[in-house]
C-alpha cells in the first residue's frame, strides 16, 4: 500500500513530525513518501493520505489549505488522516482547565471534518526557537503578551507521533470509522 504524507511547515519542526510519521509508517511495511504540500502536483493515485500543517493564528498554512481543497475530492474518496503541530510548552491543561491539545484544534479540523470526513485528526505539540521567527511573525512574537504564551524549545512528544504512526498503519485495512 502507498501513503502519501503531505505537509506544510514554516520552521521545521511540522516537517521533522511528517517525516517521522513516514518513518513509522515504513516500518510496518507500508510504502510511503513525504513531500511538502506545495511540491505535490499529482495527488492522486495513493491508498492513504496523511496531511498535516503547523498553526499559526489559529489556522493552518495556505499551501496545506489549498491541498485538502484541491485534493477534495481524492480525499474524501481515500482514507485520509488530518494532523496539526502547535502547541508549545508542556502542560496538559490551560488555566482554565481546558485541554491544551483540544484547544489548539485549528479552524481548518472543524471545516475538513465535513469536507474531507478524515478517519482521525491529531494534535501535536511543536517546536519554537525566538530567534529564528522572520517576518510578520517575529513582530506578533515579540508582542509581550503573545511571547508569554510561545515559550521556546522543542516540544515534539516522538512517542505520541510514533504511537499515532501505528494507529494509522492499524486503521488502514479497515473500514472506514468516521471522525
Ligand atoms: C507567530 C506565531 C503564532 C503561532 N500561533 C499558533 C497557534 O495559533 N496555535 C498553535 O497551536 N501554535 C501556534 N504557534 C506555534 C507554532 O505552530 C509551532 O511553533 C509549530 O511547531 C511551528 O511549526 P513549523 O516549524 O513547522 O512552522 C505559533 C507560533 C508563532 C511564532
């Protein structure tokens, strides 16, 4: 079986997840490639799809956008996993008791649910080094109040990615288990 991992990451920490994911994939024998978003000119012709973007305000990254929407309809057709990468620090709750994870779901996972109908979405924590923000987003960093919530390190919990990795290889003989 052939997977397709597509994934759009502005600093590389949501690229190092989908090539980890790929790995995991390959090492239960399924035949994998892993490509950004934007490189992909022929999505169709995979027996599964895994997507994934990093989040930025809330939403993930126009050229992941505009995969899943031109790629609709392959996807809909095909077993297809959604994941996020975002949140920062450690802890499992924010201050107002809510799942950290859940919280950070981007608009995106709401809106492809319907379009896509993927048979999972997952959140991952993500990786965020201050100094090499460029652009818009190192002057919406450097708000005091937004650099309080972007604490810097690497985040990425590999045995969460792994663990997801074998959901997926698990969950793709199947029938489809809607999200
Ligand atoms: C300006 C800015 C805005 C961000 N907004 C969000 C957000 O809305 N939700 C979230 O979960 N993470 C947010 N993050 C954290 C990033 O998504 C996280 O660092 C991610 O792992 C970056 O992935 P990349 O290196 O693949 O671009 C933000 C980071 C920055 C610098």
């Amino acid at each position: 079986m052939k997977v397709l991992v597509a994934y759009a990451s502005k600093y590389g920490a949501t690229e190092g997840i989908a090539r980890r994911l790929g790995e995991g994939l390959r090492k239960r024998g399924l035949e994998v490639d892993v490509m950004r978003c934007k490189d992909v000119h022929e999505a169709s012709g995979y027996d599964a799809y895994v997507v994934g973007s990093a989040a930025y305000e809330f939403n993930w990254r126009r050229s992941a956008r505009k995969f899943v929407e031109r790629n609709a309809e392959v996807l809909t057709a095909t077993p297809t996993w959604l994941f996020s990468s975002g949140p920062l620090g450690t802890e499992k709750v924010d201050k107002d008791g809510n799942d950290v994870l859940k919280g950070a779901e981007p608009k995106q996972f709401a809106e492809y649910r319907e379009l896509v109908h993927p048979r999972g979405t997952q959140v991952f924590r993500g990786a965020y080094q201050h100094d090499e923000i460029r652009g818009v987003d190192r002057i919406v960093a450097w708000m005091p109040a937004v650099r309080d919530i972007l604490p810097e390190g690497d985040f990425r919990e590999w045995d969460a990615i792994d663990a997801w990795a074998s959901t997926i290889a698990d969950e793709m003989g199947e029938p489809a288990a809607r999200a």
